[in-house]
C-alpha cells in the first residue's frame, strides 16, 4: 500500500468511518448520560447546558466559530491574498472582553430578571420589547442567509474536493445529518462534540501546516517558512501578500483593505460577534444556573480566556497553509490552479498527509462542519423558544417548550436548503459573508454598547438605532447585489446622485454607519422619555456586586489574559 498516497485510499474510508461511529456513541452516552441525572426535559437545559468545566467552554466557544468557511474561505483568502484577513481571526484578545467586561453585565441582568437572558432579553430589559423582538428577527435573518446556508455551502465545496463527493451530497448531507444531531443532542451534545473534535481539529491543521512546509522547504520547516513568504512577498505586482496593512493607494490590495480603517472595521465586527452574537455568548450564558455568582463569572470568564489562547490558532492551522498551498502550486508541487484556491486546505489535506491520518483527521473536520452548524441551529431554537413561544404560550410544559425549540430547528433547517442556490447566483461567497457582517455589526455594537456605557441613552433611542441601522444596511446590500459591490457600471441619475452610498469602500461604509448610529441615538435620546430608574440600575454596579466580581478572578486569571494580549500583539508586529 502506498503510504504517501496523494488520494483518499480505503484505509481512511474505513477510519473515518469508524471514528464517526465512535463519536455518535460517545454523545449519544453523554447525552443519555445528562437526561438521566435531570429525570425528565428540561427547555433550558436542552437549549443552554449545564455547567461545564471552563476548558469545556473554551473549546466549545472555538468550535462554534469554526466552520467550513474556515476550512475553505479562510484557506483559500490566504493562497490568494495572505494575511490580510488575519484581522478577522487575530481577535483573542476581543474574546477577553466577553469574559472580563460582558460576563458579570449579564450575570447582573440574570439577578436582576431571575432568569438565564437571551442577548433579546437584555435589550428588551435595557430599551424596548421592541426592540428585543426586532433583535431576534433580525438574528434568525442573519443566520439563515449567512450562517447556515454559507457553512452548508462551503461544507459542499470541501467534501467535493477532499472525498470526490459530489456537491449537492456533501452540502445537503451535512445540514441534514447536523440538523438531526441538534435536535435530538441539544446544547449538551454541542458541548460534547466540540470537546472531541476540537484536539483533533487542532492537531491534524497542524500536520498540514508542518508537512506542507517541510514539503516546500525540502524536509526543512524553517527553509519552508522562508520559502513561503519570499513567495507571498512578490505576489500582487511585488507589493506582497505577507504584511497586514496596506498603506499605498498603488497596492491592489488597497482598495478592499485601505490603511488602518481595516483594523477598525474588523473589530467592529469582532465586537459584535465575540460579545453580543448569541451563538458565541450562550456558550457562557449556560454557565449561570445554581452555583454563587463569583463561581460562575470565574469559570465563564476563564472558559473565554482559553478561547482567546484558542483563537489565535486558526491562522496557523487555516491561512497560512492556504499561503503554502500557493507557493507548492506555484512551483507544482500541489494540483491547485489559481481558480482553485478555495481548494486549497482540501487538497493539503489530501496530498500532504499520508494514508490512514487523512481519515482521522477528517474526522476532525466532519466533527467541526457539524459542531458549527448545529451552534447556529441551537441559538435558533434559543431565540424562538425564549422569545417569541414562551411569551405566546406561557405556562406550558418543559416538553412542549423543548418540542417547540426542535420544530424552529427544521424550520432553519428547511430555509437553509432553500437558500443555497440563491448564495451560489451572489457571486464571492466569502466576500458576501463579511459584507453582510459588516452593514449588520454597526447597529448591533452602537445598541449594545451604548446601552451597557452610558445611563443617557433611552429606550426609543435603542429602537430606533437598531431598526434604523438595520434598514439602511439591507438597502446597502441590496445597492451591492444590483451594481456587483460597486463595481458595475451603473448610468442614469439615480445612480449619479447615490454613487457615495453604494461606491464607498464596504469597510469605510461600515465605520461611517458606526458613527452616524451614535450620534443618532444620543440626539433621539434629547427628545425623548428617559430610561426608568430600573433600567438604570440594572447596568449599575453596587458595592457588593463589585467585591463579587473581584473575587472571583486571582492573579493568574491577569497573568493568562495579558498572555493572549501579548501573543496577538507579536502577530502584528511580525506581519504588519
């Protein structure tokens, strides 16, 4: 048997196979496991969890970010365009925020409202139901268009170019095998699965990584290294690929990410995603049932600075491979042509690894397609049980809620099978990701921000700055479909007279919208009825709350975050 085999080879159908069955077991035990020690359903234990050891969470907060746009669209960005999307990824220290700022905000509002909050229910507890209802309108939106079917599509992709499968199969066949495990695992089978394929995830990207170098070195990891950026340094007419700003107007990489303004925009979606996004902060808000408060923010707050330790990695184990699979192509040493780059982790995996490992580590990868898609199902459920049933059909029983959560999980389901081929007709799918990110990021970090930082801000004004931004984002999107991002030659006055909205560069746009969201709330909030005095309270701290706050985080809680600080910051040092 050739070993060295740049092929999918029997031996990794039938470990692949095997392990998948391994892993179906271990969670099928886990979550049996669960039901029994809670005698009977539970909606808010199926939805968020119980608590889980703060390693559990770190990996569980990783695994919910990681998905197949990781696995293609990250991957091939870096064989095309090399680190100029790390801003996107180098965000561990955003994820700090979550545990040291967000944690004990949302604990405070869990006491305040005697129960686990949905992100929903602190804007309707801060503004308006209004506004809470729009909130979750506007995420199940987002999910279905840019979460589900964009996982589900670029899941196709890898599988067709990893396991010869054809598309439609892969892309079907993962949103309904995951759509199956989230029904019936719940939360508890996410946390599970996410703390089997995270190791796995993890050490077979990083066989690629070392292989793929070695293999472009000459057996030398570090000549391979050399190799890689003496490459990438003379792509895109030698102003290069391995530097993460982009200052010259000269640099066809300026005009997608101009100067700084690329940091900005991507923190701005960061903020959004690593502290307000439902399917990331319900990894830690599962964490707030039944123990003392200073237990709780410790373990949630120490799960979210693992995460950030972990969140550094996808840039070694995704983009920078992508950066190697463009040099081997560029010197035949991989099958990759420059229309393929979104093949090119797929076919490191397939042409570095030897036989036997590329079924083990695919078993990672399976894990993580699912793990990621059955998040978004989760928090879908989430935000139509908590927000929309429970209000409708108060005092019904655990299971119906529970029923409930699972009928919302097919519906998102069915609407992301029926939304792939609308995402294919788009054009770039991973540029159509980030530009929706960023015309939905401003209204969320102005709203959530503001409502947290500042006791001026009234209710009508979060309405109307959520609403508001939300509006002029979709005709934003709408204006980019019709003249292709701004690109398209459009005539007539209309077009004349509107080129500044629909022409400006997508990040500026986004930093502009931050700006005009803020000002508009802060002189709505001049005319209109002032927050109540409970509202106000509820984003106070009391002395008591603070000593509780401060006991529960020690010296090495400091000493491993400023370790997150300091690593991200080294990134940028060495690849601004």
């Amino acid at each position: 048997m050739n070993w060295n085999s740049k092929e999918f080879m029997w031996l990794d159908w039938v470990i692949l196979a095997f392990g998948l069955i391994f892993v179906i077991w271990w969670v099928y035990r886990a979550v049996k496991k669960d039901k029994e020690a809670m005698k009977g359903a539970d909606s808010q234990d199926y939805l968020f969890g119980k608590g889980e050891p703060w390693y559990v969470i770190g990996a569980a907060i990783f695994a919910a970010n990681i998905g197949s746009e990781h696995l293609v669209g990250l991957a091939g960005t870096g064989a095309k365009d090399g680190v100029g999307m790390a801003h996107w990824e180098m965000q561990g220290w955003m994820i700090l925020l979550l545990g040291w700022l967000f944690v004990p905000f949302y604990q405070l509002l869990n006491n305040k409202m005697g129960k686990i909050i949905t992100m929903p229910d602190f804007l309707k507890f801060r503004y308006t139901q209004r506004t809470g209802s729009w909130l979750s309108i506007i995420t199940l939106i987002a999910y279905i268009l840019t979460k589900v079917s964009v996982t589900a599509f670029t899941g196709g992709i890898f599988f067709e170019f990893l396991l010869g499968l054809n598309f439609w199969v892969g892309a079907i066949g993962l949103i309904i095998l995951t759509g199956i495990f989230t029904v019936l695992g719940g939360m508890k089978g996410v946390m599970t699965i996410s703390a089997i394929q995270t190791p796995i995830l993890i050490i077979g990207s990083f066989l690629v990584l070392f292989l793929g170098l070695a293999t472009l070195g000459g057996g030398s990891i570090s000549e391979g290294w050399s190799a890689m950026i003496a490459h990438a340094s003379q792509l895109h007419d030698g102003f290069g690929t391995n530097h993460m700003f982009h200052w010259d107007e000269a640099d066809p990489m300026y005009k997608e990410y101009p100067g700084f303004v690329v940091f900005i925009g991507a923190s701005i979606i960061g903020f959004w995603y690593w502290c307000t996004d439902q399917h990331i902060v319900q990894r830690v808000l599962g964490q707030t049932k039944g123990e003392a408060n200073e237990v709780v923010m410790a373990r949630a707050r120490r799960g979210s600075i693992a995460a950030g330790y972990f969140k550094i990695l996808p840039v070694f184990m995704f983009l920078i491979p992508g950066m190697i699979a463009a040099a081997l192509a560029s010197n035949g040493q991989l099958s990759m042509t420059e229309h393929d780059t979104d093949a090119a982790f797929a076919l490191m995996v397939k042409e570095m690894l030897p036989a036997g490992i590329k079924g083990i580590v695919t078993i990672g990868f399976v894990c993580a397609l699912v793990t990621s898609l059955a998040a978004f199902f989760n928090s879908c459920a989430t935000l139509f049980t908590e927000d929309f049933y429970k209000p409708l059909r108060p005092g019904k029983s655990e299971e119906s809620y529970v029923l409930a959560g699972r009928i919302a999980t097919i519906v998102v389901v069915v609407l992301g099978l029926a939304w792939i081929p609308v995402m294919m007709s788009l054009g770039n799918l991973y540029s159509y990701l980030q530009g929706i990110q960023s015309l939905l990021a401003p209204a969320m970090v102005a709203v959530f921000a503001l409502g947290i930082f500042s006791k001026r801000i009234t209710p009508k004004a979060g309405e109307w700055g959520l609403i508001g931004g939300f509006i002029i984002g979709m005709i934003r999107l709408i204006t980019n479909i019709i003249t292709d991002t701004g690109n398209a030659d459009m005539q007539g006055a209309f077009w004349d007279c509107t080129a500044w909205f629909w022409q400006t560069n997508w990040l500026v746009f986004e930093v502009w919208l931050l700006v005009f969201l803020i000002v508009l709330m802060y002189v709505v909030s001049f005319f209109t009825k002032k927050p109540s005095a409970q509202q106000i309270e509820a984003i106070t701290f009391t002395g008591s709350y603070k000593k509780t706050i401060r006991d529960s985080w020690n010296m090495w809680d400091v000493i491993a975050t400023l370790g997150v600080i300091a690593l991200c910051a080294a990134f940028y040092a060495y690849f601004w």
